[in-house]
C-alpha cells in the first residue's frame, strides 16, 4: 500500500473520532456543535455508529500490511460519501452555518473523489491476487447468507434515500428526509461490503472490514438502549428493526469468531497450505 492511502487514512481519522464523539455525547446540542440539528437523538446515535465503525477501519488501513486486507472497505466509503454529498446539496436549509458544516460540506464534497481515485491507484498496482493459497475461504453458504443482507440492506438504505417520502411513515422511528437519507447511506454501507463476498472469498480480505461493521452492530445496539424511547412500537418496523440488528450481532459475531479461529490456526506452523475451506 503506498503511503498517500495510509497519510489519507490518517487524515480522516480524527474527523470520524470527533463526530462520533459529538454525536454519541452531546446529541441534544447537533445543533450547535454539529453539522445540523439532529432529532430524535436515535438518528445522531445511527450516524455515529457508521463513525465508530469508520475508525476502525482507517486505523486498520494505516497498519495494514497489503492492500489486500482494507480494499473491499474503500467502495462501500465512496457510496457512503457520494450519498451524503448529494444529501447535503437537497436539503442545504437544514444545515447550520457554523464550523461543523464548513468542515462537512469540506470532507463530503471532497472525500469520494479521493478516496475513489486511491482505490482505483492500489487496484491497479496490486492486480489480482496471485493465489488463495494458504488462505482462510469462507465457505459459500456463509457467502450466500452474507450477501442476501447485504442487498437486503443495501436496498432498504435505497428506498430511504431515493424515496423518503414514502418510507417516513413506516420507518421505526420519526425520520425527516434529511435523516432518513443519512440513514439510507448508513444501511448502504453493509450492502457495498457484502457485495464483494460474492466474487471474493478470502477471509482475510473481510476481516477487518467485519471487525468494522461488529464495532458498529455493536454501537447500534447501544444506541437503541440510550434512544430507544424514540421508536415508535405501533409500527411493524419497529420491533423488525430491533430484531435485525440482535440477529446480525448473532450473525457477524459467530461469523467472525469461525474464521478467525480457522486463520490462527492455517497460520500455525503445523497448518496444511493448501486453501482452508470450513465443511
């Protein structure tokens, strides 16, 4: 990996601390400290749960090894981006004129085209892999399984986005169009990740990126415990959405722990090269 993706990687780092920092501690005051005001405080506990998860993944890129290990993530950030750029040009009335945006507006008009031009410069260097030799192959039940969630997701995230009209009165909870596009670009995030399974099978191409979206199950779950007066029971979508994420956490956890335990051990001296393929 060349060092202008790692100083990048560095560089938006901080950014994504920060706001979940101020979205996760202060979400009765986004207002003011942040890009926008933010309601109920569930939605600004969404955002900053793609942000915790983001963290992980540009600190794990700073320190990957090969190019290999983090470039699955970078499409999924570009959409991520792209999608809030355009989010942010359809409701520019929402936002407040302060800091918080100058440097939103900043990151969001600028990050896709960076971040695209340095996934597209690595892919171009690195080609393909060489060999699944002496990988961990994650077996393609497990694939299939992964990437219907992903579409699922990717899809629900879409009709947020493209349709929010017509979702607000269904989602879980009070959603504007501004929030209910923020959320649709969250939810694409796990569709775009996915997606990748289907022609890549290597763990060791996912992992972090799993350890990413687990931070971020992780944080959602948290959130529905801290803002979760904010969901609106009467509807359907509302104990679906509580469901999905418990059933995910279940999902990304088991899955993450059977190849991790399949990596350490075809790294073990003892272990066969040949591909570790699980029954």
């Amino acid at each position: 990996m060349t060092r202008a993706t790692r100083w990048t990687a560095v560089a938006i780092t901080p950014f994504l601390v920060i706001a979940a920092v101020l979205l996760f501690g202060f979400p009765d005051r986004t207002g003011e400290l942040f890009a926008w005001a933010i309601a109920p405080p569930l939605s600004a506990y969404l955002l900053a749960s793609a942000y915790a998860g983001g963290v992980w993944f540009f600190v794990s890129t700073t320190r990957a090894r090969r190019w290999d290990d983090v470039k699955h993530g970078f499409p999924a950030v570009v959409v991520f981006a792209f999608l809030l750029l355009v989010a942010t040009l359809l409701h520019l009335d929402r936002f407040s004129q302060n800091l918080s945006f100058a440097v939103w507006m900043t990151l969001y008009a600028t990050t896709p085209v960076v971040v695209a031009a340095l996934w597209l410069r690595e892919s171009r260097r690195a080609g393909p892999p060489a060999s699944t030799e002496g990988e961990v192959l994650v077996s393609r039940p497990v694939r299939t399984i992964l990437v219907l969630v992903g579409g699922a997701a990717a899809v629900t995230g879409l009709a947020l986005f493209l349709f929010p009209d017509a979702v607000i009165p269904v989602w879980a909870w009070e959603l504007t169009p501004l929030t209910a596009r923020v959320t649709g670009a969250v939810l694409t995030l796990t569709g775009v990740v996915n997606g990748a399974l289907a022609r890549d099978a290597r763990w060791g191409a996912f992992r972090v990126l799993f350890q990413a979206q687990l931070i971020s199950l992780i944080a959602i779950a948290i959130s529905l415990v801290l803002g979760g007066g904010a969901l609106a029971w009467e509807r359907p979508a509302a104990a679906g959405f509580v469901a999905l994420v418990g059933v995910a956490l279940v999902l990304y956890g088991s899955v993450a722990w059977r190849y991790e335990r399949l990596r350490r051990r075809a790294r073990h001296p003892g272990a066969s090269a040949a591909p570790t393929r699980p029954a």
